[in-house]
C-alpha cells in the first residue's frame, strides 16, 4: 500500500508542541557526552532496586491485613485488572493530608498512568464544545499544552509578569474570550516553583487567584510537582488547600517517588449535575474517560507507590531529604558558579533568576537561542539545556533559556557550567 499522508492524520501532528516533549526526551540520547542541564528528571543516584521489592512487599502485607487475610484477593489485587479509579486512592488521600494540608476523599481521586494522564482526562471533561478555551500562565509546560491539541482545546496565554501570574491580565483575556464567544473554562497554574520559570505565588496572590477565579467563574487546575523542594523547608498552602471547591488538583509521584512507576493522579471532587436531580464527583466522569484510554493504571505500579507511601507514614517530605539537600546543593552551586565565571553578566546582557526552589533557572541572553543553536552547543561544547520557546509553543527563537539542576552531581555541574560559560562567551563574541 502507499505510505499513509501526515496531512491525512490528526492536525496536532504537525503541532511543533508535540514535536517538544519527545524532542526535551530524547536530545540527551543524541549526545551522551554531553553535561544535561535540560531534562527535568529526578535525581538518580539514591535510586535502588532493592528498594522496588521492599516497597512492592510492603504493600502486599498491606492488602492482606485490609481483606483480613485473604491472601488470594490481596493476590488478584496485584495481578488483576483493577479498580478504574486506582487502588491506592486511600493512601494518596493519606499523603495528601500529610504533605499538602489538603482533605481529600478517596472517592474523588483518580490514579493514573503518570499526572499526563490526569490532564488529559480533565481536559477531554472539559472540552464540551468547538469554543471552549483553557487559559494558561505563559511560559508553560508543554504537557498541558500538548494534552490540549489532543483534545482540539486552544490555549490562551496569561502574562507571568514579575509576581508570577499577573491577575489584570487573566480577567482581561477571560473578558476578552467570552467577548468573542469563546468559553473560558480553567486556567492552568503551578503555583510553587513553576516549570520553566521557576516562579512562585505568593500567599497573597493565591488568595486573590482564588478570588478572581469565582468572580469570572474559573476552574483552576493546580499543578504542583515541585512542592517539596524548596530552599527552606517553609511551604506556602496549596491553592486546593485554601479553598478546594474551584480547584482540580493534578498530583505526580515522579519527582517525590520515582518516574518510573509512572503514577499520578488527580483529585477531582467538583459536584456534576447528572440531570435527574442526582450529583456525583467530576472524579466520576473521569475514571468513565479513563475506563477508555488506559483501563486502569498498573496495579503493580501503584503498589510501588502504596509501599513507599506506608513505609514512610505518608510523609514524603521526610522520604526525600536526601534529594531536597541535593537540589538545594546543586541550585546554590549553578547560581554561585554563574556569578563567579561571569562576574560582569548584566553589563552584557546576560542575567539568571533566583528561584526558591524546584528544579529549574532561567537564562537570559542578548541573543536569539533556538534548537539549532542547542545542537551546535552539544556538539561544539558539550554542554545540553532547553532552549525555552519550547514552553510558548509558538516556535519562535527567544532570548531566554531553561537550566535544570536536578539531575546532575556536584562534578558534573561543574564541568558543565565551565562548558556553558564557554558557549555563551563564543555567542557574545567581542561584547
């Protein structure tokens, strides 16, 4: 037969955005001696096999004890199909209590295959009809936006600005969209150390967001995969904590456990009215989307999770102190290593922020920075990074880009700032 047409698939092939996620995937495998400061991956070097037996044990022992010994239903369990919306949605909500301040029934969770899947099934609810619009705070991960080419949802950008969201702009584009028969459904935000930006609400900002969201009649989808890893162990509420009814929450164990297991989830307990004067959880109507995308999220995967979550009485704050004083460690020394190597960075143009926590800096420079220039940066230098107008979807070279310090050793950040210093310097030439 002939070959089949791209044009002839699905148009969000041809989106650059969904070009972005494998592209961030995969350039590390492109140029393995290169020093990565671009996938925002976990840190790698605690990680222990052992560890995956000893959790999976962990919550066997678990199900027996709950079934009352029935060590052939706490069997199927593992091996089975499982319940659609998880098997560890009690623990989850125990967690959710312990980390996040949030009360959570169990009822209105859903676990999924990784926090990808938690978006893609909020937005498929969402978007009911051709005018439906979610609003994001720009710059944005790509996942969110590429969730809602999949779904044909547009996204609409809301300046950041210097406080991190700017609020006069997000009523203005909500205003603006229903002026122009669109139908603003939720805006997307990461309120603690955001992905690129690094950026963070203050408490204030997250009670006015809040505010603003039921004034023009917003959901807000939180996003919060960084939450733990700030510089000091102070953690601002949750939006979901401060006031849940208007808040989606979208959960991931891949920076606070580990990726591959693959389990996120989302906490959805927003009221539907099913029209015969009954109501039930969005959480419902979620787990029916999911019923027909993924079945169920691996009982074996979610059983790493549960182990890990019993092992250490839901706290996972307390599990990752080790990767919390990593990541301090590794920020301070990229911050400290940039300012030593370019002691007259402003007076060229070149500046960085200080993030609070998480695992990203941004980097800005007096020159345009696309993928081409990325790959001449590997191949020239040996230094990766991601160059950010990947997280404004448009494909436009911007002057700024997006350092990662999560996944790298003290060494390697160190041989890996002198090769970026060398490839900005190459780029500024005389200046």
């Amino acid at each position: 037969m002939d070959p089949l047409r791209l044009g002839d698939l699905h148009g969000s092939l041809t989106d650059p955005v969904l070009t972005a996620m494998e592209f961030l995937n995969e350039i590390a495998n492109h140029h393995p001696d290169a020093v990565s400061f671009a996938p925002g991956r976990p840190y790698e070097e605690f990680f222990d096999v052992e560890d995956l037996h000893r959790y999976l044990r962990a919550f066997h022992r678990h199900l027996v004890e709950e079934s009352g010994g029935d060590a052939a239903r706490a069997r199927r369990t593992l091996f089975q199909y499982g319940r659609t919306k998880g098997v560890v949605h009690e623990l989850v909500a125990r967690n959710l209590a312990v980390d996040e301040g949030i009360t959570a029934d169990p009822e209105s969770i859903v676990v999924t295959v990784g926090c990808q899947e938690a978006m893609l099934l909020v937005l498929r609810a969402l978007r009911a009809d051709p005018r439906d619009v979610l609003l994001a705070v720009s710059p944005v991960y790509v996942g969110i936006t590429g969730a809602a080419r999949l779904v044909e949802m547009p996204v609409l950008p809301v300046r950041d600005g210097p406080a991190g969201l700017d609020l006069d702009d997000l009523v203005a584009r909500t205003r603006r969209a229903r002026a122009d028969g669109l139908r603003p459904r939720a805006l997307y935000v990461v309120p603690d150390f955001a992905n690129p930006s690094g950026a963070t609400l203050g408490v204030g900002l997250r009670r006015d967001l809040l505010r603003v969201a039921a004034e023009e009649d917003l959901l807000l989808l939180e996003d919060n995969p960084y939450r733990l890893f700030g510089a000091t162990d102070d953690r601002l509420p949750t939006l979901k904590a401060l006031d849940g009814e208007r808040v989606v929450y979208l959960g991931s164990y891949a920076k606070t456990a580990f990726p591959g297991a693959r389990v996120g989830y989302v906490v959805a307990d927003q009221q539907v009215d099913l029209g015969d004067g009954r109501t039930a959880p969005l959480a419902d109507q979620l787990s029916r989307i999911k019923s027909m995308v993924t079945v169920n999220t691996p009982p074996v995967s979610q059983a790493l999770i549960g182990g890990l979550l019993l092992e250490h009485g839901f706290d996972l704050a307390k599990a990752n102190l080790r990767e919390i004083e990593v990541y301090r460690r590794n920020r301070a020394q990229v911050l400290g290593g940039l300012a030593a190597r370019m002691p007259d960075a402003a007076e060229r143009g070149v500046r960085w922020n200080s993030p609070a926590g998480g695992f990203f800096i941004t980097l800005t420079v007096p020159f345009p920075v696309d993928d081409r220039l990325l790959d001449h940066s590997a191949r020239v230098h040996g230094v990766l990074w991601t160059p950010m107008h990947h997280f404004h979807g448009d494909g436009r070279p911007l002057p700024h880009l997006r350092l990662s310090v999560s996944l790298l050793t003290p060494d390697q950040v160190e041989r890996g700032l002198d090769r970026l210093v060398a490839f900005i310097e190459e780029q500024l030439g005389g200046r």
